[in-house]
C-alpha cells in the first residue's frame, strides 16, 4: 500500500446477483481488459475476484461474487460464503439484475439477502439493450417499491451503455483514503490461477450438460521464460463419463479446449504458450471439504481418490 497527496479517494464496491445476471462481464468491462471468466451457464464463478480501477486520483476495487444461490451442495454453501464475505468492509453494494428476465423467486431471493448490507445499495438494470424501451420505466418502480436502493441505473455492460455514469456514481462516494493496490495491477489474483479459470472457461463453453459443474482446473506447473510460458494443469471431473466428454473423440475435444485457453491465456502474460492439459476423475470434489478449499491460489494440487 502506497502513500497518496492528499485527496486521493479510494473505495471497495461489490457485485451481486444472480446467476446470469451478467456480473462477470460487468467486471471485465469495466476495466476493459478481462479478468474474470464468463459463461452462459451458471455457477461459472466460485471464488471472489478483485477487478482494480485506477486512475491519478481515485481507485476503485470491485469484486465481483459467485452468484446468489440457495446452497445445496458443499461447494454452493463455500459460493455462498464467498459472497458473505465480500460484504466485509466494502462502502457500496451494487445488486445486478437481468432486466430481460421476468422478477421472479430468485429475485426475492436476492432482494432479501441485500438487506444484510448497511449501506448504499444501487440496483443494475443489465441487458437493457435487449428489452423494449417502454419497459424500462415500470421495470424500475417495481424493484424501487421492493427496496429503496441509492440508485437504480440500467446498463448494458456488454454494450458499455450507462458504465460511465454508473463509475461516476461510484466515484461520488469515495473518501480520501489509500491506494490500496499498484497503479498498475487490475486484478488481485496472480496469473497461474487465471490460467486455470481461463480453462475452465472454455471447458464450460464446449461442454454441455452436467459436466460444467462437476469441472474443476488445477495447474500442476507454471514455468515463466522471456519468450515462453509453459503450463502443466489437470482438468478434474467426477466420472468417468465426463472424462470422456471432455477428451473428446481422439482427443479432439481437449485440443479444442486447449488452443481457446492458451490464446487467452498469451494476452494474460505477454509471452507464447505451451500448454499442456490432462484429465483425471476425482470423484464427489464438489462435497469434499479438503478439495473445496484448494481452489483458490493458496490451493495445493489434490489427492486423487
């Protein structure tokens, strides 16, 4: 943490919402570089994740949250805890929903667990570009009559449409206080671990059924040169089945996966990629305490069963 002129402003600010609602993306747009997977399918993000914004008077650290769920398995209940944590010391809450989708029980859902934030609340209204305009306005009032957030500010974050008022609206809340990471880091998590959520990723996006959940990604090795990184990590499923969806027929599968990460991975650190991934079957990960908390970067290749 560096020492700032007086007048600097910084603050925390976390996303919440539910799965879909399109946090990720909001994230990574941002800050305009990506920093967080996305994905169609749900529960994509299990950890919390800093996106960093700076600029020469403020810093804005965003986390963006795995998606507000009712927990039934032992990775739901450690997403969830994620997402309580997040609360911890943070000055502003932002709720993002899914403008195109009908207020539903998970809506009640989301609106009752943001009352555990004392603070300012702003409601975000995504994927505005893809409703009718008329909508809108109701669509307001009826999330205003349900909670009385700070603001409510619809957005498209894939389209960047309300990002610079909802950023000023951020920044109208900020107090003098630290830079509290380098002006030059975006995001707190270190490369090796974005590696394997960039695997992950595209697992997700080629895969279908139950495969997307039961997919976790460790990197056995990460070994940076000057012009080469090379990369070892283990793609676990809990079946057999899933293995063999992964790999794919003669391995086609895999590869396919691995040349989508391995571009990715190439803007993340400036270098070629050799990447090279295997599959292995780790039965009832998603229930086993020991494996649940190696999923971060303090995490230690797991055991196979």
């Amino acid at each position: 943490m560096s020492e700032e002129r007086p007048g600097f402003k910084s603050g925390f600010v976390a996303i919440v919402g539910r799965a879909n609602a399109g946090k990720s993306t909001l994230v990574n747009a941002m800050l305009g570089r990506k920093v967080t997977i996305v994905s169609a399918k749900p529960q994509t993000t299990r950890l919390r994740v800093h996106g960093i914004i700076n600029s020469d008077d403020a810093q804005i650290v965003m986390i963006d949250t795995p998606g507000l769920q009712k927990a039934e398995s032992g990775l739901g209940r450690q997403m969830m805890h994620e997402t309580q944590q997040a609360l911890e010391g943070i000055d502003s809450l932002a709720l993002i929903v899914d403008a195109t989708v009908p207020f539903g029980r998970g809506d009640q859902f989301s609106m009752k667990w943001i009352e555990k934030f004392h603070g300012p609340v702003d409601l975000l209204l995504n994927k505005i570009d893809r409703m009718p305009k008329h909508e809108l306005l109701p669509l307001m009032e009826r999330y205003g009559a349900g909670y009385k957030f700070a603001e409510i500010i619809p957005i498209s974050a894939l389209k960047g449409d309300g990002l610079v008022t909802l950023l000023n609206t951020w920044k109208s809340r900020l107090k003098e206080g630290p830079r509290y990471f380098p002006e030059d880091q975006f995001t707190d998590q270190p490369e090796r671990f974005m590696a394997a959520e960039f695997v992950r990723e595209k697992v997700i996006q080629e895969t279908k059924a139950e495969v997307p959940h039961a997919v976790m990604v460790m990197v056995d090795n990460f070994e940076e040169g000057e012009t080469l990184t090379r990369i070892e990590a283990t793609i676990y499923v809990e079946r057999e089945g899933q293995k063999g969806i992964v790999i794919g027929q003669g391995g086609a599968m895999l590869k396919k996966i691995g040349t989508a990460a391995r571009k990715d991975i190439e803007k993340l650190v400036g270098t070629k990629v050799f990447l090279g991934l295997r599959v292995k079957v780790l039965e009832n990960w998603r229930q086993r305490t020991s494996i649940l908390q190696q999923m971060d970067w303090r995490r230690e290749t797991p055991e196979e069963s």
